[in-house]
C-alpha cells in the first residue's frame, strides 16, 4: 500500500505586474504567485501536487503555515488519508493552537487549500481517474462522509444533501456523455484588466470575440468616468447580444456602490461582483433592494462556508462564485455546492490567476452532475500563467473541454519552479 514519505512546499511567484496582468482597483501590482505543495509517496510515479493561490508577498507566509502540517501526513498511507480524510481536515482547520490565526480564514484557509488540493490530487491519481469522475463515482454516503457540514447543518443536511446528490445520479450516463462530448461555456476576464490602456483592451475584446467568446468581464472601481467610458467602448464591440459583467473588487463602500451601479446599469450588466467588502452580507442585500434588478455576484474573497452559507440564506447574491483556493478545497466546496442547489442560486466560478482554471473546471463538472438544480452554466477563465503549467485547461470557441487525465490539473512545470521560485529561482536572484 502506497505511502507518504514527504511533503516538500516551495514558494512560486511570477512577476506578472511587469504587464498589468490581474490589476484591478485593489490590487495593482499583482505578481500571481503559488505555494506549491508536492507530495511524495514510495511508489516513484504517484505524486500529489497542490496549491493555494496568491499574487506575491504573503505567499511566504502560506508556505510556512504548509509547513506546521507536514508531520500529520508523512506515514500514512493513501487509502488510510482517503477513508479520513474529513477527520484529517478538521485537525488541520481546528487546530488547537494555530486555529487562533484563523480559524478557518486567512492564511490557515489557504494553506489548508494547498495541502488538500495536494491530498484530492494525490486520491484521484492513485484511482487513475480525474477528480471530478473521482468524485462522481463515489457512494453518496461514502461522499458525504468525506466532507464537512460543521456550522452549517441548519442549512443543510447531510440527508438533504444525500437526496440532491442521489437525484441527480438518474440521469449521471446522458449527463456525463454531454460533459466530455461539449464541455461547458465560460467567460473571460482576460481583456479587462483595469491597468490595461483602452487600445490594449479594445484589440484584446475583438481578438476574444472572433475567437469564438461571447461572454466578456472587465475591472472598474477606480474612477467612476472611466469605469463608463471603458463599459462604452467593450459594449460597442461585443454587441447587445453578447454578455458584459464587471467587478470593483471591493473598492466601493455600499452608497458608492449603489450610486456607481446605478450610473454603470445603462451597460446592460449580467453582473456586478464584489462591489464591496466581501463579509458585508447586509451591505450587499441592500445594494441589491437598490440597484433595479441588477445581479450581484460574490465569493472570490469569501473565506469559508459559514460566510457562504448567510450570503445564501440571506438571498444577499444572485450567482454564487466558489474559488477552489480561497476555500479549504473539496472538504468545504462540495458543501457549499450543495447549499447553492437547495437554495436555488446558480454558481459561476471564480477562476484566473496560476491553477484556478484547472481547479475549477472540476468543480464546474461535479456541481452539474451530481449537485445543482439550476440551469445556469457558466464559469470563468484568465489563460494567466498557463504557460507555466504542463497540463492547462483546454478551451475551444468559449467552452472549457473536460479533462480526462488522472487528478486535479495543476502541475507547475519545472523549467518554470526552477525559474521563479522566491527568492532563489533564476529570475528572483539578486532583485
């Protein structure tokens, strides 16, 4: 029976920053970065490999929090990690000591995140199968029985949730030849940074929309007269027919938001996402009673699923976006998955950034087989980085294709750790 013998955590960051790539109103000089967990067994071809997702200082720190829970791992065996693997993730989430830097938020979520992206990662390849066909073929209960409903059990039951799942699974043959044979639509971000000059932006939208794109999401939240100006200029070249979002990332306080939704609606919006702070559970319900039906969307900087779980129960977003490394991976994700399906509220997820598009395409998957009751479909995608890793998502005329090799898609190559891993790869020496 196979084993872990080691856990090695290494800090990746690339200096994304040189070209705006990822700015936003918040963050503007964005170096996406990951701590990258490997996990090495006694069988020399069966590696996990995990990472959380950050963009520069900070990472450090997620490295180091990795680190506190090496000893828990190192001698067990797969199968022992596979069967208790919730009981696992609680020592690591409720740790009686470094759960006071959390709990379940922060660098402890995030680190958390990488090690269990490790973990599902090192699972599904040692059952030779991608993550999300893993996960599908479970047992309900066997499912189930991996995750965790702490805090969140007077939403939803494990009874309830067994219920979603197993109506579901009637259809799970047709419902699966439709996931590999079409995939699953998706939008971009990827011509809408904010740092980016309106050409740039203008060439990038009519370059996405004749590659077959009509989904489309940029950045405002600076300065409200260019917020309108650059909606102008995207809804000019993508058409009415054609879908816009936007996002502040936090940058406006509830009035503002109100006030600048109300200015920006003219732009026919899919979406507005986090135009506030993202604990603000009653500002968002407020601003959604005032901004004439426009659709809030949030989940990007929602640390875990008791946060998730009042943004639902409160009604207070409209399309829920899970982030497969902001939350503490599938333990929490296919829980909060299961709220949004009871609740009746479509989740497009949050992805980008080094690895969150391999990630999500899975969840995307398990959600629309086994887990939601809403025809909404969609998720995100930012080809950031993806040049750095050996296996990214595929996407072909606005679909990510359904990934069919064993784990969880995300392997940092290693020309590229060699390179940018902080601060002693090739191109950090000596800056």
């Amino acid at each position: 029976m196979s084993k872990i013998i080691d856990i090695i955590v290494k800090d990746i960051r690339f200096p994304t920053s040189l070209d705006n790539l990822g700015s936003d109103s918040v963050h503007v000089d964005c170096d996406y970065s990951a701590a990258y967990v490997e996990i090495f067994t006694d069988d020399k071809d069966l590696k996990g490999i995990g990472l959380t997702f950050t963009i520069g200082k900070g990472n450090d720190l997620c490295v180091a929090c990795i680190e506190h829970f090496k000893p828990l791992f190192i001698n067990k065996n797969i199968a022992e990690i596979e069967k208790n693997i919730n009981s696992l993730w609680r020592s690591c989430t409720n740790h009686s000591q470094l759960r006071w830097i959390g709990p379940e938020k922060g660098v402890i979520q995030l680190s958390v995140a990488a090690l269990f992206n490790g973990l599902w990662d090192l699972i599904s390849k040692y059952h030779r199968k991608p993550l999300w066909k893993y996960i599908v073929d479970l047992n309900t209960e066997d499912l189930l029985n991996k995750l965790s409903f702490t805090y969140i059990d007077d939403v939803i039951t494990k009874e309830e949730a067994f219920n979603i799942i197993e109506d579901k699974k009637n259809n799970i043959q047709i419902a699966t030849q439709s996931i590999i044979k079409n995939g699953f639509p998706c939008y971009t971000t990827a011509a809408g940074w904010l740092g980016y000059s309106d050409e740039k932006m203008i060439n990038l939208t009519k370059k996405y929309l004749s590659e077959g794109w009509t989904h489309f999401k940029m950045k405002v939240g600076q300065n409200i007269d260019r917020d309108i100006h650059r909606c102008k200029l995207v809804r000019e070249i993508i058409g009415k027919d054609n879908l816009l979002m936007i996002d502040a990332n936090q940058a406006w306080s509830v009035k503002e938001s109100i006030e600048n939704i109300n200015k920006l609606k003219e732009f026919d919006l899919y979406f507005v996402e986090e135009p506030t702070n993202p604990d603000d559970i009653l500002g968002f319900k407020k601003i959604k009673n005032s901004v004439g039906g426009v659709k809030l969307a949030t989940g990007e900087m929602c640390q875990n699923r008791i946060i998730f779980k009042q943004f639902l129960e409160n009604k207070s977003l409209d399309f829920c976006q899970i982030d497969s490394c902001r939350l503490a991976s599938l333990n929490e994700i296919i829980p909060i998955l299961l709220m949004s399906s009871k609740l009746n509220i479509p989740v497009i997820a949050h992805a980008g950034g080094v690895g969150l598009c391999e990630y999500v395409q899975h969840l995307n998957i398990i959600n629309q087989l086994i887990i939601t009751n809403n025809t909404t479909y969609l998720s995100e995608y930012a080809e950031s980085c993806s040049e750095h890793l050996t296996n990214p998502s595929i996407i072909k005329n606005g679909r990510y294709v359904t990934p069919m090799n064993s784990g969880y898609s995300a392997i940092i190559k290693e020309d590229s750790i060699k390179k940018f891993q902080f601060p002693n790869g090739d191109y950090w020496k000596g800056k």
